[in-house]
C-alpha cells in the first residue's frame, strides 16, 4: 500500500492542540493534518477526534485540516471509525486485514494509512501556534 501525500500532522492531545494547529494552518494558507495519539481510537475514539477538528475549523473557517485516527491493531476500531465519517486513519494490524480494511476505507473514499506519519508534538511546547507555523512551513519544529 502506498502512502498517499498528507500535510505536515500535528499531533493533538486536545483542543489547545487542534485549535494551535489548525490556527496556524489559516495563518499560513497551508493544510494541517490533526493526528491522533497512538491507538487513540480504543480510548478517545472517532467522534472525539471528529468533534476536535469542527471546533478548530469553527474557531478558523478559512483553514484547512483533516483529522487522521490511530487504530493500532483494533479493525473493528477502524471500520467504526470509518462508519463515524474519520476519512484518514492508521492500522497497523496484519497485513491480510489492511487490505480488506483499505478496500472498505477507499469504496467510502477514506484512506487507510499502514503507518504514522511524521507529526509535531505540541506537548511541553511554551508557544504552540509558532512551533506550527514553522512546522507548516517546512522549518524545524
């Protein structure tokens, strides 16, 4: 399975974190991917990361962000998510259940991802909306 192109991933703890990130996206005039903890779709779930990415887009209209769910290795999780309306997530499960799981994800045009990609974490950083700014900008986060 190929990775498709994503914009940079910030990875959101909250919504300090969803709206520092989809903040500087609408600052920039870049995309910001909102990715989820690891495995975040067993505690948090779908509708979580959903609900944090429209209140950052409502916060920031102009910007644009889509939200990527970490299933881990949970299917059921991943279906569920795909059923909520999560158009990017990670699975990194067996590889016979990616490819069911990736067909499912493309027939709801969601894109299944066999990895995590690279992202910022915001966590412990004094001034997040800069550390995104420079992140979407290409510079060292």
């Amino acid at each position: 399975m190929t990775t498709p192109a994503l914009p940079p991933a910030v990875l959101v703890h909250g919504l300090d974190d969803a709206l520092a990130a989809v903040s500087a996206a609408a600052e920039t005039g870049r995309a910001v991917a909102l990715l989820s903890a690891p495995a975040a779709s067993a505690h948090a779930g779908a509708l979580w990361l959903l609900e944090l990415r429209s209140r950052a887009l409502d916060a920031h209209p102009s910007a644009d962000a889509i939200a990527i769910l970490d299933c881990d290795d949970r299917a059921g999780d991943a279906q569920g998510a795909i059923a909520a309306g999560v158009t990017r997530l990670v699975f990194s499960g067996r590889a016979d259940a990616a490819a069911r799981l990736a067909d499912i994800a493309a027939a709801c045009g969601a894109v299944l991802l066999t990895a995590r990609p690279a992202a910022l974490d915001l966590r412990g950083r004094r001034d997040a909306a800069a550390a995104c700014r420079a992140w979407l900008l290409g510079r060292t986060g």
